[in-house]
C-alpha cells in the first residue's frame, strides 16, 4: 500500500509559478512511476505530467509542455510538479499518482492516487 498527499496548491495570478509536492508513504516509492493528472469541474482527469523510476525519462501533456516540470526525489519519497506561465485554464485540482502498470497517460493505469490539491488561477 502507499499513501500519497499533495500540497503546495493555492491562489495566484496568471503568470504566476506555484509547486505542488506529493509526498509518499511506504518503501518502494523508487519502483513507482509517478504521475500528476488534474480535474476541472464537469470535466474528465486529464494527464499533465509523468516521470519514470528513476527519474530519467518525463512526459508532458501538450498544454503544459515548457511550462510545468515534474521531478522526484527517491531518497525523500517525493514527486514535485513545478508550474510557471500559469493560465487560468490552468484551474484544477491537481492528483498525485503511483504505479502505472502500462500508458504514462491513462489514469486507468495508476494504482494509487493523493486526494488532490486545488489550483485556482485568476486573469
């Protein structure tokens, strides 16, 4: 089992930067692909970034690609979503995922999810 709880979420302007961090519980967080997707009301979870194991590969959605940067720190059990340029279509709560047993992309492959931080981005 792993327990997973983001923060770091909140209010800001377009333009602004925010850094969401998802931390993990248990002692395998290093065998996890890790992965963060959001939800806007009335509106599927869509995926915005993921990372592999070790860190060495990532993946971005389009819409955010050059803008948000996601990386992890296996030795503090730790994903981390880096956000600049944020756009109000940017809102959404923000999940924290683990354990994908196929596509980076489709939240149908991650096991564990965080119970979501809320990003609110004003024009």
């Amino acid at each position: 089992q792993v327990q997973l709880v983001e923060s770091g979420g909140g209010l800001v302007q377009a333009g602004g930067s925010l850094r969401l961090s998802c931390a993990a519980s248990g002692r395998t967080f290093s065998s996890y692909a890790m992965a963060w997707f959001r939800q806007a009301p009335g509106k599927e979870r869509d995926f915005v970034a993921a990372i592999s194991r070790s860190g060495s590969r990532t993946y971005y959605a389009d819409s955010v690609k050059g803008r948000f940067t996601i990386s992890r720190d296996n030795a503090k059990n730790t994903v981390y979503l880096q956000m600049n340029s944020l756009k109000p279509e940017d809102t959404a709560v923000y999940y924290c995922a683990a354990d994908n047993s196929g596509s980076y992309f489709s939240a149908k492959e991650y096991t564990y999810w965080g119970q979501g931080t809320q990003v609110t981005v004003s024009s």
